[in-house]
C-alpha cells in the first residue's frame, strides 16, 4: 500500500508543545533547586498560563487536527478505537484523553499557583483575594497536582515508547515536522481540511497575552480587592 507525507501538526500546536514540555521542566527543576530560582517558577508559571490560554483557544480557532472537537474522546471513539475500527490522522480517541487529562491538570496547577503561597518570600499573584487558609488550601492542591502531572506524563512517554518499539510508529517526528506519513487511501479526506486563518492566531496570542498581563499586572487585583492591595515586602517576592 502506498504512503503519502501529509501535514498534520501546524507550527503554532509545536511550538506549543514543545515551549510547554520546556516550562515544565524548567519549572520542576527550579522548584527542585529553590533560592533565587523561585523567581523564575514564579515566571514560568506566567507563561505556562499564557500557553494554556492559546491552546485553549486554538482548540477551537486552530487548524483541523487542533481544534477539540476532532479528538474528543466520546464513549463512541473510544470503543471504536478499542476494537480497532477508528480511523483519523490525529490524535487518536486514547491520546485525546491523555491530551484533555495534561492540559485539566496543567490548568489546575496554573489556577492554584495563582492563589499559593510557600510561607516565606513568594505569594501569587492573586493571593491578596483570598483568605490565608484558603491559600494554604490551594498551595497544597497545587503541589498534589503536579505530582499528578508528573505520574501522567510518565504514562505518555511510556505510551510514546510502546508505540515506537511496538507499533512502529514514531509519534515524535511529526510534532518535530508537522508532518505525518498516511495511507494514500485517507488522501481524499484531506481534499477538505480547513486550516486556520492567520488572524485567528493572532487573536489567540493576544487574548493570552492579555490575560496574562491582567492577572500578573495585578490589574484583576486592583479591580476585585477591596482595598488597595498592599505592597509585599522587600524581601518578598510575587508571583
């Protein structure tokens, strides 16, 4: 049967995935290290925040491979894909559920990150609305879940190895290239295959950056704070 190299990843999911394996990364090793390196998990989980805003958006603005509704993993793909009957060039039924189960818990760290504090020098940067028991709450959450992260990210990569050693399907070149090597059966599928508009990128990035600067600007504090927020000290840091 012949093959055809077709283009499945579009540049704005790759870097997106690739800038998110960095920061997280980067973010458990900061942590790991502490001292002067809590400032950058501090800007890390800034920027973590921005990327889960963009690809939240680009779930639904992005290209066709990129948009949620093509890898939701209903009851019925799941069972299509269990007995062997599902067909697509993306992600397959099992890897949308690895992918909606990273970006929840990704989110969830940013979300509590933003209320956490460590006790010491570093607050988030929403910390000011709420109460320090709630704090404490959420700082607690937030180290469970990336623990969490952790475990699940282990199970990709294993994922990832058995695919490659088994199947014979390398599932890291094409979110290197972008491209995907298909049965030439599958090419009249992609006769229609919308891509996203640039304007739709740029939008997204805007509205990331936007909600990044809002929260991490203090502008949301400002607003929703009863009173003026105070300034941390000197020796404290804000996230």
């Amino acid at each position: 049967m012949q093959k055809k190299k077709i283009q499945v990843w579009d540049l704005p999911i790759r870097l997106f995935h690739w800038l998110l394996v960095l920061t997280i990364t980067l973010s458990y090793i900061s942590i790991e290290i502490g001292g002067a390196w809590i400032d950058w998990h501090a800007r890390l989980g800034g920027f973590a925040l921005g990327l889960i805003v963009f690809r939240i958006l680009w779930g639904f603005a992005g290209n066709k491979q990129a948009r949620f509704s093509q890898f939701m993993p209903t009851p019925a793909r799941l069972l299509q894909y269990f007995k062997g009957e599902w067909q697509g060039i993306g992600h397959s039924p099992l890897g949308g559920l690895a992918v909606l189960a990273l970006l929840g818990l990704i989110l969830l760290i940013v979300l509590t990150g933003l209320f956490a504090n460590d006790d010491v020098t570093l607050t988030g940067p929403l910390f000011p609305l709420v109460q320090q028991s709630v704090s404490d709450w959420m700082t607690g959450v937030h180290a469970i879940a990336f623990n969490g992260l952790l475990a699940v990210i282990a199970l990709h990569l294993l994922a990832i190895a058995f695919y490659w050693v088994v199947k014979k399907n390398n599932l890291i070149h094409p979110m290197l290239t972008g491209k995907k090597e298909i049965a030439i059966l599958s090419e009249s599928a992609l006769i229609h295959e919308e891509k996203a508009k640039p304007i739709n990128f740029i939008i997204s990035i805007a509205i990331a950056l936007l909600v990044v600067w809002l929260i991490f600007g203090n502008v949301f504090v400002d607003l929703l704070s009863p009173e003026p927020a105070a300034k941390p000290p000197a020796s404290q840091h804000q996230w």
